[in-house]
C-alpha cells in the first residue's frame, strides 16, 4: 500500500521542513516517469529532525530491504547520526534525504524549490531545473533517461502556457480516489 496523501498529512500537520525531489517531484511537474516511493529532502536541524521523527512514528517506519528482525527505532538520535533514510511505512515507501546528489542540503535544495498544490496543501517541490541538476550528478542510468522529458517539461513550464499546464496538473492532484463499483467499475468518491 502507498498512501502518498496521509504521508505528506504526516509531515505537514507536523510542520517538518521538506522538499519532494524525486520522481514524484518529476510527476508532480508532469513526467510520465512512474515511482510508489516518496522522496524528501529534509531540514536538518535540531528541531525539525524531532518533528520528523515523530511524524513517522505512528507508521512504523523500518530500512527497506534490511532483514525484519534487525533492531531499528527512527528517532531524533538516528536521524541525527546519519544523513539518508530508505524506509518502509505503513502508509508506503518514504526515502530521506538530508542532502540531494548535484545539489546539497535543505538550505541548497530550498530555493531550487516551487510552491505547489498537492492534495490540497502547498508543498515546496524541486523544481525541474533542480531536478535536472541532481539527476545529471547523480549520473544513473535511470536519471539520465529521464532529462530529456524534464529538459521538455521546464521548457514548457517557462512558457506563457507553462503556467496553465501547471494548474491543470494541480486539479488532478486534489481529486479524490475512485472507487470499485458492485459491477466492477470505477466511480469517484464523494
């Protein structure tokens, strides 16, 4: 299950200090690119990490891909001694970053950053620029297939019809989930 919605309520009702990078940053501006894990660059500092930390305690969070039995608790003092998190929750998969490849930290990461409407909150967001800059460093063969259509996307976005382009993927982001009808169909919710 990834429930993308109730993790960033998490974050945002705890008022932790992120950035979405990532692929679904990259959806976010209309890449057709497709992840089930969010990706956060997080504020580091003293009192953010303690917010961080108790946002994600409820949802269990634990390493991804690390044998179950391992001892691991996601609090202030873990957050503190290392820097990038890939966790599993209960809500879905949640990647920490406490700096971004090509980029830097939250204070670097911050300003490459737009404000967008995400299922009805604003949220800072990478903007392509930045993401174009961090997948470049990062030199993957996944982050590199991917330019070419963020290259597109920042173009049009930087464009006078960019920002109508903008908005409509905004409304798509503020429907509410469909659900299965008794004959196997699909309807929106209310």
């Amino acid at each position: 299950m990834h429930d993308l919605e109730r993790i960033l309520k998490a974050l945002s009702d705890a008022e932790v200090r992120f950035v979405i990078i990532g692929g679904i940053a990259s959806s976010l501006h209309g890449s057709t690119y497709v992840t089930v894990d969010l990706d956060v660059c997080y504020d580091r500092s003293d009192a953010n990490l303690e917010r961080l930390a108790k946002a994600c305690k409820p949802y269990h969070p634990r390493l991804r891909g690390a044998p179950p039995d391992l001892p691991f608790h996601l609090d202030y003092e873990t957050l503190s001694r290392g820097m990038n998190f890939t966790l599993t929750t209960d809500l879905g998969d949640l990647d920490l970053f406490g700096e971004v490849v090509g980029i830097g930290g939250f204070e670097s990461v911050k300003p490459l950053s737009v404000r967008l409407e995400v299922f009805g909150r604003l949220c800072a967001v990478l903007s392509p620029a930045g993401l174009i800059q961090s997948k470049r460093a990062s030199g993957r063969a996944k982050d590199l297939l991917v330019i070419p259509e963020l290259e597109a996307l920042k173009e049009m976005q930087e464009s006078p019809k960019g920002s109508q382009r903008r908005e409509a993927l905004q409304k798509t982001t503020r429907r509410k989930p469909r659900r299965e009808t008794k004959g196997g169909g699909r309807r929106p919710t209310r």
